[in-house]
C-alpha cells in the first residue's frame, strides 16, 4: 500500500535527496510546500514521474493541523 499524499516542509536541498524514496515507495501526489521548491527538485520528480502539486498542502487540504 502508498501514501495517496506526501507533502513535504523541507528546503531543497533537503528534498533531493529524497525523491528517489518517495518514488520508490509511491504516491498519488507530492505536494511541495513553499520554500521547498528549485528547479533541480522539480527537474528529478519529473525524471522519477511524480506527480507534484507546488502548494501549502494544509490550506490545500482545508484541514487545520489541531484537528489531526
């Protein structure tokens, strides 16, 4: 079983290295909350097909952190 969502509050350079396991272990959507978002990240997702949504995945969600 995947995750159908992974989002992810880290710089970049703190991502990269960590798509090649996202995509290993699968998802329905990587969101990419600001700040973690460059050019390379959003190079490699495409490269491992991740679909990526460049959001703040808590206002995305409507859900508020205290309800979870």
């Amino acid at each position: 079983m995947h995750p159908d969502i992974v989002t992810i509050y880290l710089p970049p350079e703190k991502v990269l290295p960590l798509l090649a396991e996202v995509a290993a272990k699968g998802c329905d959507e990587l969101w990419l909350n600001p700040g973690t978002v460059s050019d390379a990240v959003l190079a490699e997702a495409e490269r491992l097909g991740l679909k990526v949504v460049q959001a703040c995945s808590i206002i995305g969600l409507g859900v508020s952190p205290e309800l979870l």
